[in-house]
C-alpha cells in the first residue's frame, strides 16, 4: 500500500484539535485519549510529537501568543514606548480574549515557549531602547502582563447576576443598577480595561519624566 502523501499527524495538526477542544470546552477537555479520537488517530501516535499532554497545552498557549502584535516594538516603528505598550497591550488582550480559557497556562510566564519569549524580548529591548534601565523594563514587562493576563482571566460585569432581587437595598444600596452589568458585559470590562491602561501608562510616564530617561 502506498503511503499517504501527508502524514496524518503533525504538530500543527495536534495544536489546532487541541487549541479547538480548550476553546470549547476548557483545559479539563484535553487528555491524548479525547485529542486521539478527535484526529482519527491511536493515542500512542500522539508522543511521537509530544511527551505529554502538558506540552500540548504549552504548545496550544504559544500558538495564541503568536497571534499578538509586535510590530511596534521593531526598530524603526515611529510610535514611542507609550504608545507602543498601548497598542500592544490591546493586541495581547484581543488574542486572550479570544480564547480566554487557555489563560491560566499562559499566565504562568512563557517558559520555554519560543513566541511568549519573542513577547518578553521585543517589551524588554523597547524599553531599554527608549532608556528605562532595565531594572525598571522588567518590572513594566512583568507589570504588562500581570494587568493583561489579570483582565483575561474573568469579567467583572459577569460577576453580576440578572436578578434585581439579588441586590436588597436594605443590604446594598449603591448596587441598584447591578442586575444590569451582565447585559453590558463587553462595553463594561472594555471600558475598565481602558481606564485601567491609561493610569497604568500616565503613572509609567510620570516615572520616567522624574528618573529623567532619555532614549539611548
């Protein structure tokens, strides 16, 4: 019998199944046996491209960090490391936004993911680019994705039940309008998530206007 022009199993292929089951049904959806029927395929073939089902989920969690954007951290980009972080910062909550239920892996730090370190590095040499010491860069890189991750990670607006009842006055009297957050759960986590960047970056400058950086 003549092999099949493409082998029914690859990396990318293991990644994509078990980044699909993680996105609908969460982390606890994922064991070789599952991604093994999913592919078609018996569970043993799996470790010829995994060792375990850990580093598929690492792997799952670098492939959303691939999807961030890291154009304004290239040498050359006009847009200064405040508008950078800004920009950045959007882009990384988007893609974890997106799947939100690989966030706790994620959240862990980038270990030896190759793009969670492409991440770490373009933040890192930007902001020593535009001269904080990198002490400092890497308390804005870890601080970025304590704020990120953090925002990723649940909605406070779906915290909130749709239920008037559950908020007595007698016991909550300034959460009258709380029954009401759930509807408006991404123009609320949106907005906070705006509000809470523009402090973050206004504090990051007041910082840097008074330790007198300078980009190099």
């Amino acid at each position: 019998m003549a092999r099949p022009r493409k082998p029914l199993l690859s990396r990318d292929r293991i990644v994509g199944a078990a980044g699909a089951l993680v996105d609908s049904e969460g982390l606890e959806a994922v064991s070789t046996r599952r991604l093994a029927a999913e592919l078609g395929v018996s569970g043993p073939s799996l470790y010829n491209h995994f060792r375990t089902k850990d580093e598929i989920l690492e792997a799952v969690a670098d492939a959303v960090s691939a999807k961030v954007d890291l154009s304004m951290f290239e040498e050359g980009d006009p847009r200064d490391w405040r508008e950078a972080l800004h920009d950045w910062a959007l882009s990384y909550r988007a893609a974890l936004t997106a799947h939100p239920h690989i966030v706790p892996v994620l959240a862990r730090g980038p270990g030896r993911r190759p793009a969670g370190l492409k991440v770490a590095d373009a933040v890192f040499g930007a902001m020593t680019r535009a001269g904080w010491p990198p002490a400092q860069a890497t308390h804005i890189g870890a601080l970025m994705r304590y704020f990120i991750t953090g925002s990723a990670l649940g909605s406070f607006a779906r915290g909130f039940v749709d239920d008037r009842t559950a908020y007595d006055p007698a016991d909550y009297p300034h959460l009258q309008q709380a029954h009401l957050l759930a509807d408006h759960q991404e123009k609320v986590d949106e907005g906070a998530f705006g509000t809470g960047l523009r402090a973050l970056l206004d504090g990051l400058g007041c910082q840097y206007e008074a330790g007198g950086y300078r980009k190099a």
